[in-house]
C-alpha cells in the first residue's frame, strides 16, 4: 500500500491531494496544526487511510521527526503556506520571518527530511507546492515571492542530485486557486481555479513524474511572459499596480 506525507493537510490543496491519495487507497500522514480539521479529513478519507500528524511545521525538528517516522514514504508534499501583503513602506518584519520560515524554511525541511531514505531505495517522489509568485517580485509580496524562489530553487537542486536515482521531483506552481488562503485577498484574482481541478491537475502531474507544473496555463503564460521582461520595464509597470491595488 502507498504512502504519502503532506504537509499543510487540514485546507486547501494540502486537504485536496490528501483526500485524493487516500481515496486511491493510499496511507496519508496528513499533518496540520488544525486538530478538528485532522479529524474531520480522517472521517471523509475513509477507515485507515488518512493519519492525522497534529504539527507546526513551524518545529522543525518535530517536522522532521514525523516525516521520519511515516517511513517508508512513496510521496512527500511540502504543501504548507502562509501569505500576506505587505507593501514595503509598511513590511513588518516579524511576518517577514514568520513567511519566510514556514513557506522555504519548513517545507525544504519536510523534503530534506524524506530524500535519503527515498534514494537508498532507489523511488518515491518529492513535491514542493511552490507557486507563480517565485518567478518575479511582485508588488507588496517581497517575503511571500522570496519564499516560494527559494523553494524553487531548492527543487531544481534536488532534481539534479537525485538525477537517475529513481525519486522523482515535482515542483508544483499554482496560480489563484480558491482556497482559504486566497479568500483573504481583497483585489482580483485572474483566472481564479476551483480547488478541485487545481487538485485534478497537481496530482496528473505527481503521478508522471513531471519536472514542473505550472497553472491555470493562461496566467502561467502571463506569469513567464512578464518574468522575461527587462527589469527597466517590468519595475515601473509593478510599482503602478501595486500602487492602484495596495
């Protein structure tokens, strides 16, 4: 029987591919802070597939214990993220550091912690939940976007050191995909995505092996588009919106 760790489980896309795994008979560590949420997802999953890891990945050596004692893994998802705008005339700084811990501290942790034991076995895959924010500064976001490059980042140094071993590395970039997280923005958001197809679209990926993943496709194109532009041009255009909209 296959066995996934997710990360961030109790909402959003962490709850969707949690209950997606589980219903295709998989064992599913979900872990979350969320204790009631734990116990609801282990109702809906079913008798024995999900097992709820009540955690702050916030404790990294609890976070790291826990992937740990799951062993043997087949599938890792740092999913867990926090986000808030913050223009930098008014940045603070504690949620800069709360940010950056939880959404590139912690989840490179989670995936840190499951790798050797996946290489010495030769499979399995490893899944961050990056996003389209990682490919360029965007306007009252620097903490959240610097978060999710460095994650990037860190997968595509995975990829190449795990190049032939037989683990997989799958970096997931969601654009605005209804959530929890996302219902808190007051400006609009392009080509808002129901959470179950978003789900639909990560777990396709997950299950090929893909490198990366990038949704919904016309903001992905938008989002490389506009991460190709001149730093002379993109910074002003940036800076005018951010202005309208925060």
């Amino acid at each position: 029987m296959p066995t996934a760790f997710i990360t961030g489980a109790s909402s959003g896309l962490g709850r969707g591919l949690a209950l997606h795994y589980a219903k295709r008979g998989w064992t599913v560590h979900a872990a979350a802070r969320r204790k009631d949420r734990l116990a609801e997802l282990e109702r809906e999953g079913g008798p024995g597939r999900i097992v709820p890891v009540e955690l702050d990945v916030g404790d990294l050596s609890a976070l790291a214990a826990a992937v740990r004692a799951a062993e043997p893994l087949d599938l890792a998802v740092a999913n867990a993220g926090i986000g808030r705008a913050m223009p930098a005339a008014k940045i603070d700084w504690e949620w800069v550091q709360r940010i950056l811990h939880v959404n590139a501290t912690a989840a490179c942790v989670t995936l840190a912690a499951a790798a050797p034991a996946m290489a010495a076995r030769g499979s399995g895959r490893l899944v961050g939940i990056s996003s389209l924010a990682a490919f360029r500064g965007l306007p009252a976001n620097a903490a959240y976007c610097a978060s999710k490059a460095a994650l990037h980042t860190f997968l595509d140094s995975l990829r190449v050191d795990l190049r032939g071993s037989g683990v997989r590395v799958t970096g997931v970039y969601p654009g605005f995909v209804k959530t929890e997280l996302t219902a808190k923005n007051k400006f609009r958001m392009p080509f808002l995505m129901e959470l179950d197809e978003a789900v639909k679209v990560m777990a396709r990926a997950i299950d090929r092996g893909a490198a990366r993943v990038s949704f919904p496709l016309p903001l992905a194109a938008g989002t490389m588009l506009m991460a190709a532009l001149p730093r002379l041009v993109y910074e002003p255009l940036a800076a005018r919106a951010g202005r309208r909209t925060f």
